[in-house]
C-alpha cells in the first residue's frame, strides 16, 4: 500500500527556511505591499505592537494568567 501525505506548498517551505529567511520573505511582501500607499514606517510600527500586544494577552488568557 502506498502512503501519501497532503502538504501544502506554504506549509513545506515555511518548515524548511530559517526563521531569518521568513523574516526577510514577510518584509520584503510587507515592502512590495504597502509600497503605494501613504503609511509610514511609524505606522506600520504602532500597527505591528499593538497586534503583538493583542496576540500576548490572549496567549496570557489562555494559559490561565
């Protein structure tokens, strides 16, 4: 019997980059991207912190706190 698995092309190369490769894929979509609207570095940042910080408390809340 022949065994077959299903994976995704997105789920395959984000196993086997490194965390820095991913990092420098996502900022070079986010550069392309955003590259013709008006938003600042600024904002992308506070954007970026406050997502971080929702994505924090609601680990915290699901670990019990």
């Amino acid at each position: 019997m022949k065994a077959t698995a299903r994976i995704s092309p997105e789920d395959y190369i984000l196993s086997v980059i490194s965390p820095e490769d991913r990092l420098e894929a996502a900022l070079k979509i986010a550069r392309e991207t955003f590259k013709k609207t008006k938003l600042t570095v600024r904002d992308i940042e506070k954007a970026v912190k406050k997502a971080r910080r929702k994505a924090y408390e609601e680990t915290q809340d699901q670990s019990g706190r």
